[in-house]
C-alpha cells in the first residue's frame, strides 16, 4: 500500500459530493456575459441554457446522479434524446462551444477547412502562434550573435513570415482570432482569455486539457476533427469512462499540484487513463490554485487521458476576476449546481491522495510515467547508472509557467543569491503568455531568475517540443536535464536521443540547477555558499495571484474583419512554396480487399507520434504535407535490425530511409502497411502522424494497442487502424512477408477483419484483427477521408 496514495480499482465507487439538486439553477434575469472580450455577440448564458436542457432530459433518461465529467459533456450533446449512453461503448456527438489551434497544427487544419468549402466557421475560434519559435542558450550568428527571448522571436518571425501571414490571413478570410508571435502558449492564453466553467473546447494539441484547471472539458484532438466543429459538424467521441481522483488534506512546503500528476502518472502510466476523463475532487481540491489545477490537468495527457478537469470552486471564481472576467464568475456561481458532481456519483475506477503525506517527485527518463519521489530519486539515480551530472534546467512551458510557479521558483533562486550562489548549469526561463511576462518583469522576478544565471526565452513553446537549439552537448552523449515540462520522451527536447530527461516543479528544478546535480535534495541537504559556509533552502512560497493585479503587456491579438469586409481577403499561399501547400483529396476505397500489401516496418517498442512525425525542424513543413512526410517514422525502432530509419525495400533487397522506402513502394503501386507495438501513437496529437502515411501510399497501422487520438487521426484520413485479437500473433510477422487484409466488403461496428499472411517461402497464416470504426467511421473510410465525406455532403445540400 502506498503512503499517500491508495489506489482502489473498483466499480460503482460512490464518494461524497453536493447533494442532486431538485430543480436546477436558473439563470434567469442575469446579465449576458460574453464567452470572452474578443466575442461579444457570443454568450456563456446560451450556452449554460442549453446545458440545463440537455441535463434536464438526460437525467430523466439515466435517472442516477451524474459525475462533472457526465454533466459537462452530456450538456453538450447533439441529440440528448436519442444518443446512446453506455460509458466506454457509445460514441456520443458533441457540440463544442470553442476551437483553439496552435500554429504548427494551424496550418494543416485551415488548409482542409478551406477545402470544405464554407465561407466561416461555425464556432468560435482561434490561431495561436507558439510552436515555431526556436529558443537559443548561447550566442548564434544568425541572430547576429545574440540569444534568447528577444533574439529568437525576431528571428522566427523572419523566417516563418510566409507561415504567419497565411495564418493571419486565413483566419481573417475565415472569422478566426488570431494570436501573433509572441503572445504566449495557446494553453496559457486560453486560461486567461477563453476558458470557463462547464465549457467544452477542443484544441488540436494534446495539452488542451490545461483548461480542466478552470472547469471546462477541454479535448486535444487532430486537425481533422477541428474542421468538423469549424464547418459546423458535431464532434464524435467515445463516451469516456471517468476515473475519480479524490484529494485529501493539503500541500506543504516542496510539494506543488505538479506532484499530484505527476504521483497520478506513476499510479496509471502513460495508458492508464485512455478512453477515461479524470476527474478530481475533494477537500484538497480547495486548497491548491486554480492555476495548480491546471497544470495537473494539462500533464493529464501523460497519462492517454480524454481530458482532466475540476469542480468549480472559490479558487477559479477568484482566477476568473483576477483575469477580467467578473461576469463569468458570477455565472457559474449561480450555475454551481452543475458544474460539480452529484452525491453518490460513481466512478469507473477510483485512487485517492493525501496532500499531506504527497511527497515532491521527480519522474523520467524517457517516459513522464516512471516516477520517483523525492526522498528516493537520489537512490534510482545511482542504482540505473543515469547521469547524475545535471547539464540544464528548464522552467515554464504550458504546463508550469503561472505567476505562481514563477514566484516560487523565484524565491529559491533569492536565496541561493543571498548566499552568494547562482545556477551551475544552464537555466531557461519560458514564461506561458505576454501577460505573465510583463507581470514577472514587473514585480522583479525577471531580474531575480536574470541574477541567478538564467535566460528567459520567448513566450512560446521552445524546448518543450523540441524547439531548442543545443549546442552544449553532441548528440549522442548521453547527459542529464530536468525541467517543469510535461513530456519527456528521448529525444523529445533536444533531438538527443542519449538525453535522460526528467520532470519536476518548478522549484524542484530551480534547486537543483542551483546545485547543479540530480542528487541534490533541496529537503534536506545543504549547498556552499560564496563565504564556504553551508546553507539549506527554505521551503519555496508564492502568491496564487498578482497583488497589483496582472499587466497585460504588449496587444497581440488580430481581430478579424468585419463579416462585409472578409470576401475581399485573399489568402497567402504562394505556388512556390516549400512550406506551404493547398491539398489534394485522397483517393475513396476502390471496394477491394486489400492484396499483397508490403510491410513498410515492423516497429519495435515505443512508437510515439514524436516517432513517426517528429517536430523539432520539422516543425516549418506543417503546411506542406508532401515535404514533412520526409520524417515519415524516421524515429521508429525497426524491429528486423534494431536500427532506426532504416528498411528493407521488399521490391529491390536493398536498404532505404522508411520514407523513401514508401514513396517506391507508392511510385509502383503497391500498397504498404506498418505493424507496430502497444499504444502506437501515444504523444501529442500530431495529425501529420496520420496524414503522412497516408499520402504516402500506406493502406493500414496494424498494432497491439493504440493512443486515442492517433487512432482518431488514422480514421479521419481513410487509413483502417486495426489491433491484433491476439497480441501474440505480432510475433507471427516478419517484415519480408506480404499481409492481405480480407473482409473490408463486409466491414461493420465491432466486426472482426482477417489478416492472411504470405511468407518468402510461400507459406501462410491468418489472424484476426479489431477494429473500432462506427457507421459514420466506416463512411470515412469509403470516402477516402473525413473531409471527402464532408465535402460530399455538403455539394449534396447545395
């Protein structure tokens, strides 16, 4: 039994919550409070309105008390009366109040809503311009030998311009706000601006969830899906399970809200929350920030969670004011009923936490789920041999950058300056959004983590994703970094697949670049100050919110035109760019078996969408599908030879890069599948992950198990995503053999497919394989893609 946490793996768990309501909230004679200051005509009241009628035929359905995670997203159904209910089975559709898109994945999901061709999107949303700005630690020539925050967004403007003035220009063209370079992380600027109470959003990044921390069931979805609720199309879902988090008691001293998930992750591991939303709740739930719940519901993706969010209480009331919006306090106040759980509510699965005895943890490497407490990270690191040298330490990104992780980092980086101390290794700094920045600077944190030998990078995503351009270490030396970040997969932050990555708090991660060794415990050991006496760090301390209120900063923001003034917009795509290219529909089924296919790789282990689309530099090819398949599973392990990107052309015998090997394979006509281990696809919500396979001439992912929204994403493009029966019959596979796939006529919800294999020697086998397609998915799959049956019905109405 652990100490401070116990976990339950039980049924029908029934914990105390607010009592079921008689009647429920009525919003009548409130004022109308628009959804955020960029909307005006767009109001938070019709929405709660139709939640509470949809809930009010729900609940006279169920007839059982509701979980928050039932409320919020059965008060978004398209058809309440008639949809199916069954948590796990039903595949609900859903009406999405808010879509928000970061510029990576922008691209991609604008280039297909323009194919749709609607002259507007049907709800509101937003462009958000964060992940191709590349932070720097050290003087480069081509920012005439300077570094940092100011460098590095000078710099991404210049050589991403075509990419911002398409992306400015599609969402003026197309009614979407748009949020300039610089402005902050999408999941910062929508705590800030757009998230509330029982709201739902999707976001095309996996770390949409972050929004959980205000409330909002808030979805990282692919771009695919995005256009959906754009063109005005319900958004599909598998009725999550809900998985209840019950917190006790409350933090102390080292312990942050990163320590929750990060003590969630170790319990559930990267797959344990698939198909689920986690829901917390709880006396702790009180005692932590709203911007604390944010960051365990945004690192809940670590977990394949479908989302994480809280109960609305007093701590989100107050971050909503704090944020300029009083209005929507005041609704969900009155709202309140439903935007927790009902007495007696049951849970699919249930753990609880004592805050109390929460121990700060530290979790990696290559994997956000291996997690280590504190008092016993020192010990793993010598007994597996990792690096115990720390070469960097990073702070901020999306899911750790408030003024309240700020504060608290800050007040271990005064003491070791106290002492004479500063940081023994590299230290960045990425504040979330220019609000927080302007604030940090203004009360003179900026100037403490500056002192302290830090290099604040712009507000942008950086080496969290990848961006990061490294130049202290080779690739390929195997080294040590630990960071607030949320993902740390090899290879993730530095393209150095020998760095051991690790994740902590903020001031977990201060401390130990002060100390400039994992070993280091900032609890109870002790550091040398400058006079050579030794000194030990008081347990860090922040305030939740800015006491002279939070400063804005610089005006980031592109409101589009006036609806009059957006048919005279031309939208940027030059013919001759290499970063930018309008797409061309893919082919429908031609209503055959698939004969023969080549097996392109035979994907040993983890096979993340880091693996299979990787970002770093690969970042600038999101809106130019055919050159970013050049990464195509470049990472992939190849489990005939142990290599990476590296193949066997069936056709020729001789060895090739995957994505060449395919692009053969598609110039001559033959279809190709790849066969690939548990939870293929797990990792950010990459739709080229998706899209590339498929232009590539790929037919099928044939896996043990699949991430949620890759299989989502394979779907959306045609491709048939099919899991073993069997995950023994994996093994039956070389990569020389040749796999029919038979059945695809007959293709039905829940119906087995058989796979026939044929060997070099002639033999053959069969298995069966799953598949999760529903009535609406199999159309895809007809069509040739989500958008070609959009697009379909759409001509049919005209």
């Amino acid at each position: 039994m652990l100490s401070c946490a116990r976990q339950a793996v039980k049924h029908l768990i029934r914990p105390a919550a607010v009592p079921l309501a008689a009647s429920m909230s009525s919003l009548a004679g409130m004022e109308k409070v628009a959804m955020s200051r960029f909307e005006a005509e767009e109001y938070i009241n019709d929405r709660y309105t139709a939640m509470e009628q949809r809930l009010a035929i729900v609940r006279k359905r169920l007839n059982k008390p509701l979980t928050l995670a039932e409320k919020v997203v059965y008060g978004h159904l398209d058809d309440p009366e008639g949809q199916e209910l069954e948590r796990g089975v039903s595949y609900l559709k859903l009406r999405p109040d808010r879509v928000a898109m970061q510029d990576a994945t922008a691209q991609m999901a604008m280039l297909q809503f323009i194919s749709s061709g609607l002259p507007k999107t049907m709800v509101p949303s937003t462009i958000h311009c964060d992940h191709l700005i590349e932070g720097t630690t050290s003087p480069q020539p081509d920012r005439d030998n300077s570094f940092g925050g100011e460098a590095d967004l000078s710099h991404a403007k210049n050589v991403n311009a075509e990419v911002y003035s398409f992306l400015a220009s599609a969402g003026a063209k197309y009614g979407v706000g748009f949020w300039k370079p610089g402005s902050g992380i999408i999941h910062q600027i929508v705590l800030e601006n757009y998230a509330f109470p029982g709201g739902m959003m999707i976001g095309t990044d996996s770390h949409t969830p972050n929004a959980g921390g205000l409330g909002m069931c808030a979805v990282g979805v692919g771009g695919a899906d995005a256009v959906d609720v754009m063109a005005g199309l319900p958004w599909e879902l598998k009725a999550p399970k809900v998985i209840g988090v019950k917190l006790t008691g409350k933090m102390s001293k080292w312990t942050s809200p990163k320590d929750v998930i990060l003590k969630v992750a170790g319990i559930l591991t990267v797959k344990g929350g698939t198909g689920a939303i986690v829901e917390y709740f709880g006396e702790g739930v009180d005692n932590m920030s709203c911007t604390g719940m944010a960051t365990i519901c945004n690192m809940g993706a670590e977990i394949g969670a479908t989302t994480s969010m809280f109960p609305y209480n007093k701590r989100m009331h107050d971050y909503l004011v704090a944020t300029g919006r009083g209005g929507a306090a005041a609704l969900a106040d009155a709202f309140k009923e439903n935007l927790q759980a009902d007495a007696g509510a049951e849970y699919d699965q249930l753990i609880e936490i004592d805050l109390n005895s929460l121990e700060p943890h530290v979790n990696g490497p290559f994997t956000p789920d291996l997690a280590h407490p504190l008092s016993k990270f020192a010990d793993a690191i010598r007994a597996n041999g990792w690096p115990s040298e720390l070469k960097a330490g990073l702070i901020g990104s999306c899911t750790n950058s408030s003024y309240e992780d700020m504060q608290r980092a800050a007040s271990v980086a005064r003491q070791a300056l106290k002492a004479g101390i500063k940081s023994k290794v590299p230290f960045t700094i990425t504040p979330g959004s220019e609000q927080i920045r302007a604030t940090i600077e203004r009360d003179g944190l900026m100037e403490v983590f500056t002192q302290v030998g830090g290099t604040v990078l712009a507000n942008a995503c950086g080496p969290c994703i990848g961006q990061w351009k490294r130049t202290d270490v080779a690739k390929g030396e195997a080294n040590s970094i630990i960071s607030s970040y949320n993902r740390n997969f090899a290879a993730r932050n530095d393209g150095n697949p020998a760095t051991h990555a690790f994740v902590a708090s903020p001031e977990i991660v201060t401390a130990m670049v002060i100390a400039g060794d994992l070993t280091f415990n900032p609890e109870k050991d002790t550091l040398v100050g400058a006079d050579g006496k030794e000194i030990s760090l008081d347990s860090p301390f922040g305030d939740e919110l800015p006491a002279a209120g939070f400063d804005p900063g610089m005006d980031t923001y592109q409101a589009p035109p006036e609806p009059a003034s957006r048919s005279r917009v031309q939208v940027d795509v030059a013919p001759s760019s290499n970063r930018l290219q309008l797409l061309e529909p893919f082919k429908a089924w031609d209503g055959a078996d698939i004969t023969d296919a080549a097996i392109l790789i035979k994907a040993k282990g983890k096979c993340t969408t880091d693996h299979i689309s990787m970002a770093g530099p690969w970042l600038k090819y999101r809106g130019h599908l055919d050159n970013i398949s050049n990464n195509m599973l470049i990472g992939a392990v190849n489990a005939a030879n142990e290599k990476v990107n590296a193949v066997v052309n069936v056709l020729t015998g001789e060895e090739d890069a995957v994505p060449a090997t395919a692009r053969y394979y598609k110039a001559k006509g033959l279809p190709w599948v790849v066969v690939g281990d548990e939870n293929y696809g797990e990792g950010s919500s990459r739709e080229h992950a998706a899209l590339e396979p498929r232009h590539l001439g790929g037919a099928a992912i044939i896996v043990k198990s699949f991430a949620r929204i890759h299989e989502t994403n394979l779907k959306k493009q045609g491709m048939l995503p099919l899991t073993f029966a069997d995950p023994a019959d994996y093994d039956k596979i070389d990569s020389t053999d040749r796999l029919s796939i038979l059945g695809l006529a007959g293709l039905a919800p829940g119906k087995q497919l058989t796979i026939q294999g044929k060997r070099k020697d002639g033999s053959t086998y069969e298995f069966e394989v799953n598949q999760t397609f529903n009535e609406n998915q199999i159309s895809w799959f007809k069509a040739g893609s989500a958008l070609n049956a959009m697009a379909a019905a759409f001509a049919a109405k005209k």
